[in-house]
C-alpha cells in the first residue's frame, strides 16, 4: 500500500468531532480522505486529530470505520488496493454487483470516470456482503 501525506485543519478535526457527538453523517470525498481520518482516530484513541502525517493504512474487508459514515469516490480499477477499501466499506457483494451495472451501462472507470456515492456495509449482515 503506498504512503499517502496528508494534512487535517483543526477546523475539519472540530467539525468532525461536532458531527459525530450530534450523529450527523461523516462523507469522505475520496479514498485518500478515508484512509486520513480512519488512520488519525486509529492513532488517537478513535479521535480526529488536526495535523500532517503520512499513512499507509490498508483497509480490507471486515476492518472497521470508527468515523466515515459514507463515501464519494469514483470506480477504481479491478484488483486494486482502493478498490479493496470500497469493499470493506460496502460489502464485496453489493460493490461487485454495481460495478457489473456500470460496465453494462458503458461507466468510465479510474481517475476521470464516473463516481458513486456509497454507505457503508450494516454490521448485522454477513462479512463483506452487506449493503
């Protein structure tokens, strides 16, 4: 898994930390933006810290999200690491399943491709085949 640098200002850390004490929904725009603030609250006792690191978090099927309660991201490519998080986010089913949708409707996949917005999997249903 390549390191990734990243920096998180105190006003995302304060909001952050408002959204989760009044349950509000926690949306990364990006894989790199859940990879930052899963690996910070790791780090930090389940806390959003403000600061700049480097990660290299590796989130596979069945790890669990302490803050992101939904993600926009675009379809990564198969056998990719980016698109091993998408499925520990949504379940291996459900993601399999939308992405044969996209190749059926013509989707453009990778960096300029078409985008999704997902939740994450219910953790009452079977590992990785949740929606």
């Amino acid at each position: 898994m390549d390191e990734e640098r990243y920096t998180i200002s105190h006003e995302a850390a304060d909001a952050i930390a408002r959204a989760r004490v009044e349950g509000r929904p926690i949306v990364a725009i990006g894989t790199t933006v859940v990879r930052t603030l899963e690996a910070s609250a790791r780090a930090n006792s389940g806390v959003v810290e403000a600061g700049s690191g480097t990660t290299d978090l590796f989130i596979l099927p069945g790890d669990p999200f302490a803050v992101v309660t939904g993600l926009v991201t675009n379809f990564h490519l198969p056998q990719s690491t980016l698109l091993m998080l998408v499925c520990a986010f949504a379940g291996t089913t459900p993601v399999l399943a939308a992405y044969h949708e996209a190749i059926a409707r013509g989707y453009r996949f990778y960096s300029y491709g078409d985008a999704m917005f997902i939740r994450p999997r219910r953790s009452d249903q079977a590992r990785g085949d949740a929606a």
